[in-house]
C-alpha cells in the first residue's frame, strides 16, 4: 500500500530540530510523506488538531483540561496522546525535570512530594497531616528549628509552574504566598538559584542545572516516607524512579475504537523506534524512552 501526502505538526518550538531530522529519517521509508512543521509553541498545539490545521501536536507537557474540553466539543470525544520522549536532566527549555535544592549550609538531605505538597500549597491535596512551615516542621533540630522556610519556584502560570502545581500540589493554586516568591521570564532558574545562594533558610525548585550556583545542594526526593529517595540523573529519569520527571507528548486526533490514519500511525512508529530514538540521543536536548516505554506508547498506537 502506498503512504502519501503532509502530516502537518504544530506545538514546541524547541523541537524543531528533531522534528526535521525525524523527517528525513522518516521519508528513507517513506519518500511520498512530508512533515510540514508549524512549531509555535505548546499552548497552540492542540488548538491546530480542533481546528483542522494539524493532524499532531507535540508538546512539552501534558495536554490541559482546558484543551482537553475545547477538543471535546467539537469532537465528542478526547484527543489521542502518547509519550515520545523523556524531558532533559538540565536543559531549560526542553522540559527539565524539577530539582529541589536547599542551602548548602543546610543539613536537609532529602524530601518527598507530600512535604513539598505541604511546604508550598494550603490545601494539602497530597495527603500531609499538617502545612509545613519551619524547618523544624521538616525534622531539623538546633538553631534550623523555629526558622521559617523561604521559597523560591517559577512563576506558577508558566510551563514549569503549571507542572509544579500539576504534579505537585494537585492543581491547586493555593499557594503559601506569604513565605513564597516567584520568578517569571526566560532566566528564571537563574533567578531562583542565585536568590537561594544568598538565604540559608531558603528552599527552591525548579528546573534545570545549578553548576552556577555552588553555594545550593540538590536534595533526594521521594513521593512519600514509604518510597525511596531518589537524585535526578540521567538513569532516574529515563526509568522515571525520579518522581518529578518530565516527558514529550504527541496528540492527535483517534476516534474511539477506529484505526489509526495510516500516515500518522507510520510517523509516530518511526519516532518510537530505534532510529528515532537515536535520534533524541544525538539531540543531546532530550532523553529517550526506556524500552518498556517505548513498548506501552506503541501499544497505544493499535
């Protein structure tokens, strides 16, 4: 069977230049296919799959409610997404995990998710017995336990913020605004890091490397007391033990219980294969998927 025509592909930018080489590793199977890329950014990637501008949209995060609901009144039914890579360890940019750091000077070595639910929301949707507000409420003893904690994250409406409340809080966007200050713009973890490196009793998280900033100390993190702690690495987040890894999503349009289009189908396999995925190693921007990963992706595409 022949395979012609576009597959028209809106979202990130920074995936332009993947997008280009998966092309051209596409089309030696598949030279009658082209991809014709509109890389604007995520927040309009799924609107050209409603619109009928896109047949996939690719983005840094998961799709939103808000997508999710605008897709569904015109369709009726969800848009179709898969993983199709693993965001970085230190890229800003190219979907970083989130990293918790601390003062150098600070002997806190590791967190969870639930304390880090506790520390910065209100609502406690994580489950913590009690909001978190000293350093003694997170165990340490001496001259750490009456001081408050600062925190320090990015602004909570930007890509990297949306994941932290998503991830993190629940969704919830009752901030303990009286400790907490956020940083908006494209040097934000800059911002953040530096801002920690001058308060001992500052907390931040945020994405990114911290080689600028030997004065602050990246902590473990675990999802709760019952999970081990885990340190963000190249190996933690391919496997996704570390909890606040971050992955590339691919949405399109599949109604319920019909075929994928062929073309469309044939593009994300070869994403999802040993080329493609080579080719995000090579990238050096993002990490592949682990191959069990890959597996449960593909699957999704029967």
């Amino acid at each position: 069977m022949t395979v012609d025509g576009v597959i028209r592909v809106w979202g990130t930018a920074q995936v332009a230049l993947l997008m280009r080489q998966w092309d051209l590793g596409f089309r030696k199977s598949y030279p009658r296919v082209h991809v014709e890329s509109r890389l604007t950014g995520s927040d309009v990637g799924v609107a050209g799959l409603y619109t009928g501008f896109a047949e996939l949209a690719v983005l840094s995060r998961e799709c939103t409610a808000f997508e999710r609901k605008a897709f569904e009144w015109i369709f009726r039914y969800p848009p179709a997404q898969i993983q199709i890579m693993t965001g970085s360890l230190d890229r800003g940019g190219q979907a970083p995990a989130l990293v918790a750091y601390v003062h150098r000077d600070n002997p806190l070595v590791q967190v969870t998710l639930v304390q880090l639910d506790a520390i910065f929301g209100c609502e406690r949707l994580g489950g913590g017995p009690k909001s978190i507000r000293t350093w003694g409420d997170l165990g340490l003893s001496g001259e750490w336990a009456d001081k408050s904690i600062h925190l320090y994250a990015d602004d909570t409406e930007s890509g990297t913020g949306r994941y932290f409340r998503h991830a993190v809080l629940g969704d919830s966007a009752r901030m303990n605004w009286e400790h907490f200050t956020e940083f908006k713009g494209l040097d934000a973890r800059h911002s953040i890091l530096t801002a920690l490196a001058a308060d001992p009793v500052g907390l931040a998280v945020t994405g990114g490397s911290s080689e600028f900033a030997p004065q602050v100390k990246v902590l473990a993190l675990a999802c709760d007391c019952g999970h081990e702690a885990v340190t963000p690495s190249l190996e933690s987040l391919i496997s996704r033990s570390y909890p606040l890894t971050r992955a590339v999503y691919a949405c399109f349009n599949r109604r319920p219980e019909t075929p994928l289009d062929t073309r469309l189908k044939a593009f994300l396999r070869y994403i999802l294969s040993d080329a493609g995925q080579e080719e995000v190693v090579q990238s050096k921007d993002y990490l592949p998927l682990s191959p069990q990963m890959r597996r449960e992706q593909l699957q999704m595409l029967e």
